[in-house]
C-alpha cells in the first residue's frame, strides 16, 4: 500500500485530504507542523505531500532532509520564483492551491508509479495503445483525441484490464466524491468513448457494469 506523509496545518484541509486519499486506498499520516513531521521517518514513506507555510517553519526548509522520498509541495504561492525555488530544492512537484483533488491524485499516481504495479504509465492492448504521462491514445498508428473525463475512464478500465467496475465504483473513481454526477455520466460516456474507439472497446456486463478486456478486434 501506497504510505503518505502529509505536512499540513490547515484542519480543514488536512482532514478533507486524508479522508479523500484514504477512500483511494492510500495510507496516510498527519503531521500538522515541521516539529511533528520529524517524529515520521521521511523514508519510511512513498510519498509526502508538502505545504509551504507552517506554524513552525517553511516547508521548504523541510526540503533540506536527505530524503529520496518524492515530495510534492501544496502552496498557495504561484509566482513563478517560488515553483522554481521549491523545483531546485528538491521537491519533485509543485501544486498550487486551490487545486481539485483528481489532480492530486493523478500527480500521487504519477510519483509512486513504480511501487504499483497496476498503475501503468503505457499501455497496450491489441492495437490500442495509451500513454498516460503524455495523456495520448492511439488505435493503431491513429491519435484519437479524448475529453480528460474519457481519458481518465479509459484509463482506469485499461490499467485494470479484465475488472469488473459497477458505475457507482467508476464515479468514485473517476469523477471522486467532490463531484458526484449520475450514474447516466457513466453510460454516456462509454457512449462517446465507443463512438470513438470502436462498438467493442468497452464490454457491458449486464446487471453489473462494464470492463476492458483484450476480447475486441478492431
């Protein structure tokens, strides 16, 4: 499982992040304050998620531990000079504030894709082929164009090839509790993405929902 670190001090914050990073599976630890951080062995975790101001410090002094652990840094300062302040010091991304949560995650995912094995950044199957850090799809030497929603719904279903998801699971997944549309998202959605890739890509299983599998021949 996947372990964050999250040095925030914001109660509201904080608390809204751990509860949303924990419904994705993720383990995660509070520290409201640098003194606190340190009671956390940075390594022992996969990834920390970083504020910049804290009660007791900058977070980017934070930066100064020998940690090779990735680092993401939440701040509310985007001048240009802080992204690149906080980029040379160490952290290995810089996410301003407000921000929605399926960026985080995506960003997360990006970080600690080498511990997850079902998290692939390329993906193949047949001739259809996925790029998830460019965020490009191809059917055959073919770029198809897709909205972020279709993307990410691709995506999901792809990475976990053969997995049956309900629509209630997907909206989770996809479109995350912060923006909780109808089931009819799903669906229509599959639509678009069938009208795109071909009637095949996506198999319903009726009375359960839908799954990818490498089945279809375009």
């Amino acid at each position: 499982m996947i372990k964050i670190l999250l040095i925030e001090d914001d109660e509201s914050l904080g608390k809204n992040l751990k509860q949303s990073l924990e419904l994705e599976q993720f383990n995660v630890s509070w520290a409201k304050s640098l003194k606190e951080a340190q009671e956390y062995p940075a390594n022992d975790f996969s990834l920390i998620l970083l504020d910049w101001m804290l009660p007791d410090g900058q977070g980017i002094d934070y930066l100064k531990t020998k940690t090779t652990t990735p680092i993401i840094m939440l701040t509310a300062r985007t001048d240009l000079l802080d992204k690149v302040l906080g980029l040379e010091s160490g952290a290995s991304d810089y996410i301003t504030k407000p921000f929605e949560i399926r960026e985080l995650i995506a960003r997360i995912r990006v970080q600690t894709r080498k511990e997850v094995n079902n998290e692939l950044t390329k993906i193949e199957i047949n001739n259809l082929k996925i790029d998830a850090i460019k965020r490009e799809i191809f059917l055959g030497d073919e770029n198809i164009p897709l909205t972020k929603m279709e993307f990410d719904l691709l995506y999901l279903l792809a990475s976990q090839k053969d997995q049956i998801f309900s629509r209630e699971k997907l909206l989770d997944k996809v479109w995350g509790y912060e923006n909780y549309p109808t089931t009819r998202t799903v669906d229509t959605h599959v639509l678009q993405l069938r009208q795109k890739l071909g009637q095949d890509i996506i198999k319903t299983i009726r009375g359960i929902g839908y799954c990818l599998g490498d089945a279809y021949v375009n």
